[in-house]
C-alpha cells in the first residue's frame, strides 16, 4: 500500500489567509454593475387577512424599479418533497407571521428602496394567533385553512412490542424535558444577489449550503428550467443548518431582478434575519424509558411536540432526524415515537446541527438516572447499551466501522473519569455525552455526489465539485484528496465549487455528507485522472501502466526516481492524441436512497456512522446560577482524519456552539414577536467564554470512506449539551430538563432541591 | 445518414439580445469591490534613454495605492516563441516609441492615479530616431542594440528555379506597391482587471482572442503558475488580430494589483488604444513577376519590407502569413520570396485578417497585367492559375477540399461578369479578387482544441470550450453542433468558454481555428456525451445502444418515435450508477505541428483551406476622387455553413474593413507622433457607406471539418480591396498600387493618366 503524503497531515487549509486578513468577500460584498438594492415589506401581524395591497405610491417614487407582492410569484408553494408544500415565499391570502414577506421593492439606493416599502399601504383584518404548539394542535383556528389542522407532521415509529417491555422493565421513568427556540445567529446577515439577463438566465449569488438542491427549488418556484437558475456561493458567516433550504429572500430577489431587468442585491438587517429566517424549533419531549436490571434499556415511549412556525419548511426531517441519531447511537430493541411538529404564528424553524436537543436530553437523562438507581457508572451504562459494529438500529440501519465504545473509553481515560465522577468537591462535576451519526442521507438520485476534474497543458488541474465549505474545510478537505490521489502538490488544484453551471450535482453540507459522499465521488474523479495520466505517460515510455508511479508532479518507474520527468508532458502528450485529460466520479452512499422519513421508516438510513464522545468538567457557581465548562474531552471516531487540525477545530467551534452557547442562547417571544432580534440582547459565546479542551481522533479506517474517512467533526454537537447535564447532577445532584441552562433556571433548579 | 436539425440553419445567434439591448458587459463595465484605477505614464519621445525615474512624489499622493516601474517586472521578454523576445512591456534602460510604458500608478480614483502620474519626474536623453523602415534596415543607430541589426525578422522562401524560369518567361514585370499603416480601430478601447487574492491567484479580465495562450504568456512575464494565472475574456467590442497577443496593458495592470493586493482597473483613453497598443505594419513590396504565353505565372520574386515599429511583438508570422495564403490560392512554380520586417521608432505592430495587403495587391495586379497583355479575362487568368484539391503548395501543403474555381465562376454568374468586364461606361468597371486561407496552424501543442461537456440532472449540458467569439458568432457556433450531436434543443445547452480556470486549451479565434479546430474538439466531446447518454439508456431499456436515438432532447427506439422518455431520466440513472455523465473531445488539425515559419519552410501548414471570390463593381467620380462600391458579389467555400446567416454577417463585415474602409483607413504620422488618434480625424466606415451585397455559399463538404465545415468568413478579407483595384482598372485603365485608396491618391493617378 502506498504511504499517504498528504491524507491525515494537519496542512494549512487554503482559505485561511482570506479569511484571517479579512479579504474573504461575502455576498454583501458583491457588486454589479447597474445593481439595484432591495427592500421588504414585512406583516406586523402575527396573523391577518390580507384584505388590499396598494402599491401605486411606491411605484411612483423616483428611482423605484420594480415593486412585487405575492401576486408576482407563480403561485408554486414550497416544502420538502414528497411532504407538505405550503409556503409561497410571499403572503398572498394572509400573513402568518410577524416578519412575513408582503412585498418588496428594487431602486436605484437603499434609502429609496426602504421609502418606497414605507409607501406601501396593506389592508389587513387581524386574525387570532396561536404561539403554544400544544394548545395550536387542539385549536379549532387553523393556520393553514386548507390542511384541517395544524398538526404539520406526525412522525409514526413503532419498533418491538414497547408496552409488554414496559411490563418486564425493572426501572420506569416518565419525565418532560424541554428545550426553547433559538436562533442560529450567523455573522453574515443574509444576502442575496440576483442578475436576470438579456438572455433569460438568472445568476443568483446566496450564502447557503447546497447549490444544486436550492437551484431546484428555485426553478420550480419560479417556474424556470434547471439551466437557467444558477446558484453560486461564495465566502460564507456561518450556516448552521439555517441555510439549508431555499429562503423567500431569494424568490424576493429574483423576482425584482426578473421584473426590472437589473441585478437586485438583498442584504437583510440583522433584526430581520433574527426574526424573518428560519429559526431552531422549541421542543417539548415527553418520555417514558424502562430498563432492566443490568442497566440495557429496553423500553422507550417519546412522545415529542416540536413548535414549527408558520410553515413546513424543512419539518419532515426535523421531525425524525433527532431520533434517528439517537438510535444509531444506542440499541433500541422496542420503541415509540410520536413527533409532532405543529403550526404556530411564528416564522418557520428549520434543520439544526444539534439535532432534537431536549429529547437528547431526555434520552441520556433517563440512561444517567437509570444508572444511579442500578448504581452503574454513567460510562457503564452508555458501553453496556452503545452500538456496535454489525449491529442494527430499530429502523433497520446496519452500523459498519464503529469506534463509539472506544470514544467512551478513550475520553473516560483523558479525563481521568473514575478518579472524578461522584468524587469530586461540591459544585464540581464532571459528566459525558456520546453520540453516532449517519454520514449521507436518503434524498432519492439527490443522496449521491458527481465530481470532474480537468487537466491543463502544465499539468495542473481544476476540480469541479458542487462541494460546499460553510467554514468547516471542505474546500481544503476535496483538495488534499485530489493531490494525495494523482500524486501532485496541492498547489496544482485549483478548485471550482458550489456553482451548478459549473458543477455536477452534490447533495451539499448537508447530513455529513460533505467528506463521505462528496468526497469520495472526487476521490473517483481524481482516480480517473490518475488512470489517464498513468496510460498516457506508459504509451510515451513504451512501459504498462502499472510499472509506473506519481510523486509531487513527477512521473516515474516504480523502482526507479532518477529518471522522472513532469506530468505536464503527459498531459500534452494525451491532449496531441486525442484524448485531453479529464476525469469523472460519481459516488452514492449504500443506502436505502427512498427510505421514508416519517411513517414507520425501514432500511439503510446513512452510508456509515461516525461517533463522538465528550466529557466535560464543570463548575457551578450556586450565587450566581453560572455554569463554567472547565475542561472539555473529546474522542472523535471519523474514520481517519483528513486533516486533523481541521477535525479538531470543527469539535472546537461545537464545544462553543453546542456548549457554552447553551447557557445563555434562547429567543425571547411576546406574542409572536421576537424581543431580543439583535447581538446585543440575543447572547452569542465569545472568545473569553471557551474552555480548555483536547480532542483525539479514533482511526476505524471505514471500508466505504476516501482514505478511510467519515464524517469530520459534527457528531459532537449533541455531546456537549448533554455531558453538562450529566455533570450538572455529578455537581449539584440536580437534574437539568430544560435548555438552556441559564443562569435563572440554574438558580431555579439548585433553590428547588434545596426547598 | 442522420437529417441535421440544427445545422445549415440560420438560428438567431445566443448573443444577439444582449448586444442589440445594450445590455452586453465590456471588460470596462466590470466593477469589483475595493477595486482601484490605474494609469499610465508613457514616451514623450520616439527614441530617449531612461536616467533616472523619481516616483517619490507620486507615491506620497493621498489615495495612491501601488507605484510601478519597468524595475516590478521581472526581467521576462516577450516576443513570439521561439523568435525574437525583445519586449519587457514596460521600459528599463530606453523608450522606442511615443506612448511606451515607463511607469504606472493604482490609485482610488481615476483623477488621482491622473495626477500621480504626472507627479512621476522621468529623466531622459534623446537618442536619433528612425521611422523609415528602408532606411533602418541600413541604419548603424540600432533600436535594440544587443540584436547588432533593426532587421528583426527575415522570412527566406526560395522554391523552385526562379532564376530559370524568368529565363523563359514571355512576360516579366517588375513594380512597386504599398500599403500605409492602420489602426484596428476597435469600438472598444482596451480595458483590462486584474484582481491578484490573498491566495496567490491572478485573474484578470482582458479583451483578447485567445484567453489560453494569453495566460501562457503571463505566466512566464509574471513567473507564476500558469494555474494561478487566471484569463477571461466577457464581451468584446472588436479585436481584428489586434487583440492576439500580451499587451504591456495586461503586466502593469497585474503588477499594480500584485503589488497593492486589491482589484485593479486600467482603460485605455481612445488616443492611448490608438497609439499605444498594436497597429497594423505599413509595407512596401518589390514584386517581379514572370508569366508563360498562356498567362500561366510561373516566376515570381518578392521583396517585401514591412515596417515592424519598436517590437517584435508577432512579427515572424506577420511577416511569412502574406506569403503563405497566396500560395494557398494560386500555383507557385518558382518563387523566392523575402520578407523583411524592420525595428522603427513606432509602436509595436501586430497581425491583421487582411494579410499583406500590398503584397496581395501587387501579386493580383501582377496577374491581371499579364491577362491585360495576353488579352485574357481577368475571370480566365484566376481559373487557370487557381489551385485546385489535391494541388500542392509551394512549401509543401496539399489542398483538400477546394471550391476556388467553383467560387470564381459563381461570382461570374451572381455579376454578370462577362457582360460587363470591359464593357461598362466610363469611370465604372468591374473587378474580381480571390483567396484560400488555412484552417488551424502551425503552434506546437497550441495547434489543437480541447473541450468537455457535463450534463445535469435535468438533462441540461454546460459546455466547457476555451473557444472565443470575438463578435464572430463563434460561441453559437458551438452550442449549435453540441445541441445537433446531442439530439437536444440549443436552450439545453449553458456554455462556458474563454476562460482560463474553467476550460481545456484552444488555439482562441486566430487564424481560422474556431470551427474547424475548436468546433471539432467540442463536436467530439458531444459525441462522448451521447454515446454515455445512450448507454444509460439502452442498459435502461434492456436494448443496444445503438436502437436507440435522441430527439429534441427525448430517446427513443430508432423506429418507434411514439414510446420515448425525456433524458433527463437517463442522466439520472448514469449518475446513479457510478458514471455521471461528462464527455471530453480533443482535436489536432493534420497538420505539420513544428512546421517553421521563417526560414525555408516545408510542411502541412493548414488542416484545411477555405476559399472564397469577391466581384465589385464601382463607379470613380473623377472629380472628387471617391470610389463608390455599387454592388459586391461573393462566393464562399466554407465547406458547409453551420449558421449560413452568420457566414454571410462575417462576409458584410469584411466587405466593410476589407472594402469600404480601404478609402479612407490610415495612420497619420509625423516624427513618431500619430496625428489622427481619434475617431474623428481617423476615418472607419459607417453603415451609409455600404454597397448592396450578394453572399452566396458553396458546400465542399471537408472530409475534417465538423459537418463538413471550415472557416465561415475571414477568407474574403483579402478580396475586396483587391477586387476594387482590378475594377479600378477597369473603370478608369489606371493601377491603384498604394494602400488606402484615397481620394487624394485617386485623383493624383487619374491625373498622371491623364498627363
């Protein structure tokens, strides 16, 4: 086996000299010529009629270009495909929540766009709302007339016989966990650049993180073939899975570039991206889990309701997906699962990495007080009913390469956990929380990842990939595989991603698909390229392929480094004879690529699983309800590191993100408005915040992985929350069953126990 | 054999709204973030050493970003490969002409990058200055002094026994003809941006013909990788050869944004792309001539001097192309031909379609003398002497398909030729003139076309070309054969193409490459994406491949139209099945890849040869002196047209710069200074000065061109000016020997007659 030169070195990723100088540009920071800005028009109205809009003042306004309503769009509703598809992108009948897109202007400044919107008259008949998703599901007052409820979706799972496991539990627990709504707080506003041409194309610049599945959306809403809706993305502020999905500022801004034939630029304030984008959906989870004597357990009911908004969004996989994770993490012989994400006055909650947070909770709650009561170690119970390699999860998804129990051990061993846990002074604690992941995604002919690569006449190539990089090193990561796999230096990549005129389909960061689909169809491109380079080069020296070899640009007999000579001549020589050099990978996950998402799902859910565990030391100040991570130990199975450096970075931004951040990041609601929409009362961690930490990476070498690889740092995010439940209790004896663990509800919980 | 659907067809040309609405983007419309202006400094003197350059003042100017001098380069020459390198683009040790580049200034705005740079004190020394290229051959004041000559170029061709053969000639003639310097006259004056990043990259944006081989040169001026070197070519207004190679405009303009790490634009002033950038060489030519009792010209030896300017810029095939498309028209039996291109104190001059426009003049009026002298038509002189297919060249190429004598008679027959050729009132008279031209050329590696195709999950295809379309229709030409080979409507096809980053090598739009070159490499690339598309679906399908065909975008069993499928589906299940699909395509013309261009040269010079006759007939007011085309017939050998509409818009333009403009187009010089460097004193035509046109195309059907085709246009260039100097004769008995036939020169020699 060859010995990698460039896979599993910790190289210095190629965007961070921009970004750390700070000449990354943004989408806000695109300019066109003859570009006009945008302004929207938002419903002040948690739920209304809408009874007349009355544009004709705003269109008189010097310098106004375009004004569109909902009567400009093509009255195509959007929502994840198969599932319910309810929003139109701008109110038409109603609005149905504060912040809701009305209508919109493009002029020749800002300040004309924002007056013209001011000139707007709407009529509205004010409706009443609804904010509880609990009391919205009873309610007789729909928001969506034509669906006869506001149950969104049911997420229907039913594995084993749960009740008669009920009978034989020796330990049932039945406890309610929440956790509030949040926001994904990105640096970058978001912004939208659009150009519609002459020609009938539209280029569409948008900070998001997948190209190709939001061209699609878009050409659908706006009615347009797939060709002619480009969508780009360049320099991105953060993603967080609140860029998924296509975003009505998109439709809003293609439509005024549509209607006044000049590129339009959206760049929304930091108010409306907090109150108007998607947000992280309150749950309310409520569990009932029965063990056994030796600690497995063997019975779990949830019953989870999850506040979803006004519309349907991304809710089918929100819905499932928190489960979903939480079965490829522990065995799971008899379970029920209700999810019911409901319809409320609030604008639409999307995807987040730290996937259904209070019913992670809830899930490793019951484990850690199932343990107490058998007198089990917390590290004990979670090995005793961790998965394994070969086993099953309840849907029918085979584990393949699977270093969780190591993760356990490993970080256990970091920590010095026997010699803390139950052991250390009051107020101190340490706990754990592990995790699994699936790395790709049922998304029919959308879960696979096509790559192509040309070679120039110096030999140095272009890789075309539809790869997206919201700051986690995928750009980097496709490079380094592409010059490990030909044998160049990195420098002789030059990179082309997430454009889909440029680029073949990729599923986008989405579901830790990035290095394990994405990856590995570039992985086959790359290979492709080596195979021609090699033919070629074997004809020139009248030698067979396999005689020769490529090392840092050079080719030369495998036994032999003194007579090499540089790739560009096999790459003239093969553009002379008829066969320029370029090579193509497609790559699909071995999964069940239909599987269904919310009714009683079977089959391969992910291509392989990753695994993460993380232990925490904390303290808790008992004054002032202040939690402080102390240390943070992670173990991180991702089947060998591409780049480790960049590995344990993303594990760093997690412990921030799903850590410290969740002491202090909640939306504040008043009847349906947002009261704290701004980075000032909306609190984010700093710098200053951070805990010590140290990370080690567990080898599993995935059979199906580039080089071994899977997914490179996420499946850390529900560890980190979850570990500070468990060493909340280790500290204070208290259990925390609502996130997030503000300082107020610490101070709640501690005053509780001591009454 | 299949019926084409698409081509022969005169589709309106994918470019056609942009340019027609306006809404076509120029180099100069192209705005980027932080982007700074730059000026230059140039030669007040015609020849001058350089003491001493103080640019102090300049830089200490609030807003001045980058200062540069000929020091920032890094000593590279650039000259055509592997001739003269002589020019550093911008001056060290001396200036050589008036508008050279001494120094340069980035600047935040147009007005203070002006004041720097007139804030540059330069210190020169006058040297002696030459402009007559005559005289500087003889000159001991050298231009370049470490060349020991001014000859920079000398083209040496002997064939035959020229010597013998006017031994045995029955008429000898012995004249002198000229040809006065033009400018290209571009509507858009030359603009280029280059933005170097943070990461090392260049791009740049630049008017030019052939964005790969301009990126070569700049890589090896600037010592980068030609991967970090990106060129793009958007729309552009103009390029007539004057866009072919590097200008000094593209390294300063590289250099300033290297050196001040922010986006850089320079545009040229209009009388700065008059003087500055290339312009066409003034000729003088000394031509004896030899010819049998049967008119049949077998002795011929010219001596052509053609004034270079300071460079040597593409002076080794400026210098040779004259020759060799005369030879591709007309048999050659003996001939020595010596082409002298001279340093001058001028700027550099470069390549032009009209190719030697006194040597054409005198070697066609040579023939029409003997005609006169033999009592022969001009029309039979032209048969008899004209190649045919099969024929050899002088040096050694052999004509394939040939319609010369085809096109000769069909311009007969449109003009009614034999009614009128000496037989029309006085001051009218009719002319004919004729020309072959090769298709693709001589440049190493250079000489072939790359191209690659990938198709989306809708079926949809973005062609990657580095094809060039310099107002031509080029980029229709290609989206028509990629659609026609496919079996997909032309809006299925996105194209990318002149760009360096994005796409395989192609020779760019220079000599005649752009069908029958680039459009065979992307109709090869089409042909490997329908063979992926119908293996997909015959394994589908469960049938051969080849039972299946693809119509407008559907496949469909050969003999049953009726059960058919939108490929679409096709290119889903080959994505899905490990073989996304991309197709690639390279094409080498058969030439002689090194064939020399200078000395004695041997070898197949074209991959093939197109062939086109032009009458005109005119009408002389011997009072004003003005020539009047009334009608212009033409006869072209294309092969077969793929967009007939656009071969015919090719031939109209020519008719205009190859016709119209040879009244009035000309350079006016005084000491080194051009006198007429506007639009105002220098005259182009307008479209009140065009005469009726009749354009008829001849199918010859190339065994190598892509369906058949060869180059669509250009081959008139040569023949109309020489049709006008035939029907000259014809209208008023005198020779016209001096290009451009001004009114002035019109009358001296209708004066001279007369006297």
């Amino acid at each position: 086996m060859k010995t990698e030169t460039l896979i599993g070195k910790s190289v210095p990723r190629i965007d961070s000299i921009r970004k750390a100088t700070g000449a990354a540009k943004y989408t806000a920071d695109l300019f066109l010529s003859g570009m006009l800005h945008a302004k929207v028009l938002r419903s002040p109205y948690p739920h209304a009629r809408i009874l007349d809009i009355d544009t004709s003042k705003a269109e008189q306004l010097e310098g106004v270009r375009a004004v569109i309503t909902g009567k400009d769009t093509k009255g195509v509703k959007w929502g994840v495909f198969p599932y319910t598809q309810d929003h139109g992108m701008i109110a038409t009948d109603k609005v149905r929540f504060i912040g809701e897109e009305v209508a919109a202007v493009a002029a020749v400044t800002e300040e004309i766009a924002q007056r013209a919107v001011e000139l707007i008259d709407v009529t509205y008949e004010e409706l009443p709302a609804v904010f509880d998703p609990e009391k919205a599901m009873k309610d007789d007052k729909l928001i969506h007339e034509d669906r006869g409820t506001n149950i969104n979706v049911h997420v229907d799972i039913d594995v084993g016989d749960v009740d008669a496991a009920f009978g034989e539990a020796e330990i049932v627990l039945e406890d309610v966990f929440k956790s509030a709504g949040e926001a994904y707080a990105m640096m970058e506003p978001y912004s939208v650049v659009a150009d519609f041409n002459s020609e009938g194309y539209l280029d569409l610049w948008i900070p998001n993180a997948g190209p190709h599945v939001r061209a699609k959306a878009l050409s659908n809403l706006l009615k347009m073939p797939l060709n002619k809706v480009r969508v780009r993305k360049i320099d991105i502020g953060g993603a967080f899975g609140g860029r998924s999905e296509v975003s009505p500022s998109d439709v809003v801004t293609a439509l005024l570039s549509i209607k006044s034939r000049q590129p339009v630029k959206l760049v929304l304030s930091r108010e409306e991206t907090f109150t108007a984008t998607r947000q992280v959906h309150d749950m309310i989870v409520y569990l009932k889990t029965g063990a056994d004597a030796n600690g497995m357990i063997i019975a779990r009911d949830a019953r989870v309701i999850y506040d979803g908004g006004a519309y349907s969004s991304t809710g089918p996989i929100a819905t499932s997906v928190p489960f979903y994770v939480y079965e490829e993490t522990y065995k799971h012989p008899n379970v029920r699962y209700n999810g019911y994400r409901v319809y409320t006055n609030k604008c639409p909650r999307g995807m987040y990495p730290h996937h259904g947070r209070a019913y992670q909770v809830a899930m490793t709650t019951h484990m850690d007080m199932v343990a107490e009561k058998l007198g089990l170690d917390p590290m004990e119970i979670r090995l005793r009913n961790a998965n394994r390699s070969g086993d099953h999860t309840a849907t029918d998804s085979v584990i393949s390469s699977c270093g969780l129990s190591e993760s356990i051990t490993m970080t256990a061993e970091m920590s010095r956990w026997s010699e803390k846990r139950g052991k250390l002074p009051k107020y101190r604690g340490i706990g754990m929380g592990s995790m699994g992941l699936m790395c790709g995604f049922p998304m029919g002919f959308r879960s696979g990842a096509t790559a192509f690569i040309r070679m120039n006449e110096s030999g140095q190539i272009t890789l075309f990939t539809g790869m997206v990089d919201n700051g986690q090193g995928n750009e980097n990561m496709v490079v380094q595989i592409t010059a490990e796999v030909i044998g160049i230096p990195m420098e002789m990549v030059n990179l082309v991603n997430a454009d889909t005129e440029m680029t073949g389909h990729d599923p986008g960061a989405y579901s830790q698909a990035a290095t394990f689909v994405g990856g590995n169809a570039v992985m086959r491109a790359a290979q492709d390229v080596r195979r021609q380079v090699l033919a070629a080069s074997a004809e020139m020296m009248k030698v067979a392929p396999d005689e020769l070899d490529i090392t840092n640009g050079m080719i030369h007999l495998k036994n032999d480094n003194e007579k090499s000579f540089f790739i560009a001549r096999a790459a003239r020589y093969a553009m002379s004879n008829g066969g320029n050099i370029v090579g193509k990978g497609s790559y699909f996950p071995k999964i069940s690529r239909d599987r269904e998402w919310v009714k009683n799902p079977r089959g391969q859910m992910g291509g392989t699983y990753s695994f993460n565990t993380v232990v925490t030391e904390i303290e808790v100040d008992p004054d002032t309800g202040i939690i402080k991570m102390l240390d943070v130990w992670a173990a991180h199975d991702c089947g060998k590191p591409i780049n480790p450096a960049t590995v344990e970075g993303q594990i760093h931004g997690i412990v921030s993100r799903g850590g410290v951040a969740t002491y202090m990041e909640e939306i504040d609601w008043d009847r349906g408005q947002v009261l704290n929409p701004n980075l000032l009362d909306y609190k984010v961690p700093l710098a200053t915040d951070m805990p010590e930490m140290d990370v080690e990476l567990i080898t599993t070498n995935d059979p199906e992985g580039p080089f071994g690889a899977k997914e490179g740092g996420l499946t850390a995010s529900m560890n980190v929350y979850k570990a500070i439940v468990s060493a909340f209790y280790d500290a204070t004896g208290v259990w925390l069953k609502e996130l997030p663990f503000t300082p107020e509800k610490v101070l709640k919980a501690l005053a509780k126990k001591n009454n």
